[in-house]
C-alpha cells in the first residue's frame, strides 16, 4: 500500500537559503529579469494615471459642461475629446508594456524551469541504484513535473509578482497622498483589516495546500503502480479493488482541494468587501467636504477628485490581493524547492574518485577478495557478521580471463548481487571487487561499465524502433554490426518478418513482444555494445521456451569464445558446458567446480540437479 511522503507534507516558510539557490537560476537570464522589473515599474508608473486623466476630464471638461459655465462648449468638448484620445493612447501603450512584461516573465520562467528541470533529470542519472530502491517512482516523477512546476510559479507569478505589486502599492499610495493625503488617511484605515485577513487565510491556505501535495503525491505513486503492474492486476482480477482504493485516495485528494478551495472563496470576498468598506468611507467624507457639512467649505474636493480617489482605492487593495497570492506562491515553492534541492543535495554514493583509472588493455579478469555486501545503506564495515541483512558473506571468487562461471543455488544466494557488484552498481562494505587486478572503486565507471555487457531477466525497452533499442540511439554503431548480432541470436528472421524491419516501432516496455522475443533483443543489444569484452548474463534464459533456449545456447557457445562469462541461470542445464559453477548458498561460496566434477562429489549442487530433474520428470 502507498504510503503518504512526509516531505510531501513539509510546511515551509520563507528560506532565504532556497530563495538564493532558486535565483542561482535566475542569473544566467538576468537581461530577462532586468527587463522584467523595468517593464513591471512603466507598468506601475502608467497604471494611476488613468484614474487621474478620468479627474482631469471631470473637474476640466464634464463638471463645467454640465453647469453650463461661460467657457466655450466647442473648447471644452475639443478638450474633452483630446482627454479621451490621451487616455486611449495610454491603453495602447499599457497594453504594450503588459505584453512585453508577459512575454519576457514567460520566457524566464520557462528557460528556469527547463534548467531546473535538466539538472534534477541528470542528478537522477547519476544517483545509485540503491536511491531508487528506497524511492518510489511517483514520487520522483513527482519532483521533476510538479514540485519544478511550482518553482516556475513563483517565479512568473510570485517574485516578479512581488517587485511589480511593490511598485504599484507605493506608486498608488504616494499619488493618493498627494491628490488629498486627508482622503488617502482615511481609505488607508481598512488596510490593518486586510493584513489581519490576509495573515489568517494565509495559515488556512497554507494548510489546505499542505495537505493536497501529499495526497496529490499518493494519487500519483498509486496510479504508477498500477499502470507498471497492470499485468498483475488484471491477472488476479483485481480492477475493482484496484479501483476502490484509487477511488478512496482520489476522494481524499478531492477534499483537500475543495478545502482550499474553500478557503480562497472566502479569501476573495473578504478582500473585495474591505475594498467596499474603503469606497464607503472615501464616498462618506468626500461628500461632507463636497456640501460643506460641519463647517467644513464647500468645493473642498471636487467631484473628480472623489471619482479618482474612488478608482484609487479600488486599484490599490488588487496589488495587494495579488501580494497573498505571493505568499502562497511562496510557500508553495518553499516546499517544492526544499524537496527538489533534497534531490540534488543527494549524495552519490557511486562516484568516481578524482584520480579514477581507465583500463586500456581490458583483460577481463574478476577477483572478489573476502566480499561482504548488503544493500541495507545502514549496514556498514562493523556490522556483526550474524547479522541477518548480510547478502554475501565473505565472497572469494578469481574468475580468469575468458573462463565461463556459472552461479547457481537457491532464490536470494546472492547470484544477482555478485554481477550487480562486478558493474559497480553498489559499492561493498567489506572486501574487494577488482578487474583485471585494479579495485573497481579505483576506475572510471564510463569506461567500466562500456566493458560489461549485462542480458538482465526482466529486460526493459524504450519507446522507439527496434534498431534505437538495439544501439540505444547511439549513432556510432553501424546497421552492420546491428545485423550481425541478431544473426547470431537468431532474431534476423523475425525482425526482417515485421512490416518496418529493424525501423518497426516498439511499444513502451515492448508490450508487443514475447518475453522470448525482448530476450533475443537483450542479448544482442549486449553483444553490439560490448563485442570484445566481459559478458554477465543474469537469468537470461529464465523465461523462455526450449527452442528460443537452444537458440540463446548455440549463440552464447559463439560468443563466450575469448570473453569472460558469468552466468546465472535457473535451468542447470543451461549451464553444464561452462568451464566453472559456482555454488552458492545463504551468501557463501559451498561449492565450485565443472559439472561433472559437482555431480560426482554428490554435494549440494548434486541435489539441486536431483531435485529440478524430478520436476521436470513429474511435468512430463
């Protein structure tokens, strides 16, 4: 069952640490950003002057045409119209500047967003094998749309948000104190409402949105378990239950969302109405003013003043609004940057040291000196041997170039985990791995690993055609060489059978092959990376029929000539031409030597030859 991230759940608030590792990315654009921000201040400067231009026309033009002063009508219509075309002209112009302002806050954030994007990708790359293993894949997919997603947010909609918003509130708020300062006294007293306001839907929002990241985490891990073992669920009939649990943590994820969808609802209008309340008080006593009530002159303020202040004061509680919405973005990036920054602060167990060696006459000689291995990350050097995460327990094993070793024994003797750490996909707690007599913490993994080529059981094919699989879209390698590994798998004929030949695109996964088929496909895709060089094979004929075996067999008998061979195969018989088995059992070496001399020694590999002989004699 999945269970929900904790991290996923983190609150996190401002951190000025995260905020200067998210404008790491910014500074490669900072002509975008500089334009950004200068774009965003003409915005700002332009956005009052509509509502001064709209007093300007009533106190100049309107006001006097109505009374019926002595001025010219034609004077004060001609004025008025040229008001009106400069108002105009200024919406063009702010429409300009707001699509430039867009633009550039668009491309900065996508350009972010990639790099941020990549770097979280090639981090992922380089991370041990044991990372995933302890990390769903929901989750780590999880990292690299949303959580990056969220970063993009705060970038286009939250910081750039904040320097413009800044901008207008102090443009408003100087121009309102200028217009009438008394007016602009008045309409400020809401605000100390709007921050309490703000502060408490704040705290409710943040929570509501705590909570929907982690059950929007579990909704994803759950839907990528289901799709990747589809197979299992259909196999056991299990789509209504499958259906029932997503269904439970679907609603669960409906629910946060309407909560904070609540909440926002609630947040809106308490904004809108303090705005009112503003407008209120500002209609209130300008009109006091206006008629000369208590003592006050009469025409203290104009009637366009009024209408100014009131546009005023409506435009200035928007940027503000927008402000919250800031902070949300904020903390949304917090949280997001805190799990993504997680990611790229990992350590990479499996690195190579600054003086890493290259083999360059690759003999193809595996030693495991006194080799004690677990995957368990706490398991170290000084763990007591009876402690039951060990997987290998002192392994000494000197496998000599070009000599094929079979390890056989039982489900979890540790055959997996010796070719696992031949191809340093784990480093050892104890002991050696050496190749050609140097230790492989000692070499470069590139050029290790370009000398191993490993035929897994369960083999994964990417999306495309069936020759970009073979060379995994490495365009180096020939269509020849192609060819003439599949000739010796024999997987020619059906690849030539399809309708594009080696084009035919392959489903994800290679759904549309047989576990035989993908076998063949493996095996060669191995043989064309590495011709010359060490071959592991791990269960490579486990599930296959007897006739793509033969197959397999009578292509490894070619290419096993001259190569160092490990081999493990569940089928003993698979494995009596080679020149050594290795018997394992419990992480220990109990046994080796050829077939004949195991079967004669009568020990534990004679028993597992007794015993898998009489099940296939019971199948019969």
């Amino acid at each position: 069952m999945t269970r929900p991230d904790q991290t996923d759940a983190y609150q996190k608030g401002f951190d000025a640490q995260l905020v200067r590792r998210i404008l790491h990315y910014v500074r490669p654009y900072l002509p975008l950003v500089i334009g950004g921000v200068l774009l965003a201040l003409l915005i700002s400067l332009a956005s009052p002057l509509f509502a001064l231009i709209q007093r300007h026309a009533i106190d100049a033009y309107l006001s006097p045409l109505a009374q019926g002063q002595a001025t010219s009508r034609d004077a004060l219509i001609s004025g008025l119209t040229t008001t009106a075309l400069a108002y105009m002209g200024l919406k063009v112009m702010e429409f300009a500047l707001q699509y430039g302002f867009i633009l550039t806050i668009g491309y900065l954030g996508q350009n972010v967003l990639r790099d941020i994007r990549a770097d979280v990708f090639s981090k992922l790359q380089r991370l041990h094998l044991a990372y995933f293993d302890q990390n769903p894949v929901g989750r780590l997919i999880t990292r690299v749309t949303s959580d990056v997603d969220a970063i993009n947010q705060f970038i286009t909609g939250g910081l750039v948000s904040l320097i413009q918003s800044t901008f207008i509130i102090v443009v408003y708020v100087v121009i309102m104190l200028t217009v009438n300062w008394r007016l602009a006294l008045i309409s400020f007293t809401v605000l100390p409402v709007l921050f309490l306001a703000t502060r408490f839907f704040q705290t409710r929002l943040r929570d509501s949105f705590r909570v929907t990241r982690t059950q929007q985490a579990i909704v994803n891990s759950k839907l990528n378990e289901n799709i990747t073992g589809m197979l299992t669920v259909q196999l056991f009939a299990r789509q209504k239950r499958s259906a029932l649990d997503f269904n439970l943590s679907n609603r669960a994820l409906l629910a946060a969302n309407e909560n904070s969808v609540k909440w926002f609802s609630l947040f809106m209008p308490v904004v809108a109405v303090l705005a009112q309340v503003a407008v209120a008080l500002i209609l209130y006593f300008a009109a006091r003013q206006i008629l000369g009530v208590d003592g006050v002159v009469a025409g203290a303020i104009t009637v366009g003043t009024l209408f100014a202040f009131v546009q005023l004061s409506q435009q200035l509680f928007q940027p503000i609004q927008d402000l919250a919405d800031v902070f949300n973005n904020l903390q949304a990036a917090m949280a997001s940057s805190e799990r993504i920054f997680g990611v790229l602060d990992t350590e990479e167990a499996i690195q190579d040291k600054p003086d890493a060696k290259t083999l360059p006459d690759f003999q193809g000689r595996v030693t495991f000196d006194k080799v004690w291995f677990a995957y368990d990350q706490d398991v170290t050097a000084t763990t007591p041997d009876t402690d039951d995460r060990w997987i290998l327990r002192g392994i000494d094993l000197d496998i000599q170039p070009g000599e094929s070793v079979a390890l056989v024994g039982a489900t979890g003797a540790g055959k997996t985990s010796v070719t696992a750490l031949v191809s340093r996909f784990y480093d050892v707690q104890r002991g050696a791995v050496k190749v050609d007599g140097v230790n492989v913490r000692d070499l470069q993994q590139h050029d290790l690993r370009k000398h191993v080529g490993v035929v897994l059981q369960d083999v994964f094919l990417f999306a495309g055609t069936i020759e970009s699989n073979l060379t995994l879209n490495n365009p180096a390698i020939p269509h020849e060489r192609v060819v003439e590994a599949c000739r010796y798998v024999g997987v020619h004929d059906y690849i030539l059978s399809l309708e594009h030949g080696y084009q035919t695109e392959v489903r994800e996964r290679g759904a549309t092959l047989s576990t035989g088929q993908k076998q063949l496909l493996a095996f060669a895709r191995a043989l064309i990376q590495n011709p010359d060089i060490l071959l592991v094979l791990d269960e490579a004929t486990a599930n296959v029929d007897t006739e793509t075996e033969l197959r397999i067999q009578a292509a490894l008998e070619r290419v096993m000539r001259g190569r160092t061979s490990i081999i493990i195969a569940h089928r003993l018989s698979t494995i009596e031409h080679c020149d050594r088995i290795v018997v394992m059992r419990k992480g220990r070496i109990v046994e080796q030597g050829s077939h004949r001399q195991l079967l004669d020694k009568g020990g534990y590999y004679a028993k597992l030859h007794r015993l898998q002989y009489a099940q296939g004699d019971a199948a019969d």
